[in-house]
C-alpha cells in the first residue's frame, strides 16, 4: 500500500457521468464569466485610458453592469424553468 494513499484510491470509482457534468458546468461558468467581461468592459471602460485604476464612475457603472447581468439570468432562468415545468 501506498504511503499516499493508493490503497483507498483504488477503492474508490471515479463516475464519468459526474465529471462530464461538472465540464460541462465549468463550461457554463466560463462562458458566462467572459459574457459579463465582454459585455460590462465594452459599456463601462474608456479606450482611452488615463488613469491606471478604475475611476469612480467604470466601477459604479461595472458594478452595476454585473448586477443586471446576474439579475436578468437568473429571471431567464426561472423563465425557463417555468416553460419547461409546463407553468404559465
């Protein structure tokens, strides 16, 4: 037996289903994650950059940007659940 424990490793099985899901939720993540990048930078930062931090007005303007973002998702969300479920 190994000191790092290979024994208890080979006792345990690995469920292909669950890591496909858990890629493809990652995947879920990451895209989401670079649409509220993409979206929030375009609306919020100046190309024309004169400062090296975010001024008061881009992180107000990200910070509610990501907080639409979120809001209107998570109502897509429901939505969605609600067609699915055969809801009105």
């Amino acid at each position: 037996m190994s000191m790092f424990g290979g024994g208890f490793q080979a006792q345990q099985s690995v469920n292909p289903q669950n890591i496909a899901m858990a890629e493809q939720e990652l995947d879920m993540v990451t895209d989401l994650f670079n649409r509220i990048v993409d979206s929030c930078y375009s609306k919020c930062i100046s190309t024309e950059y004169q400062q090296n931090d975010l001024s008061q007005g881009e992180s107000v303007c990200i910070d509610r940007c990501v907080a639409k973002f979120f809001d209107v998702n998570a109502k897509v969300g429901e939505k969605m659940q609600q067609m699915g479920g055969g809801q009105p």
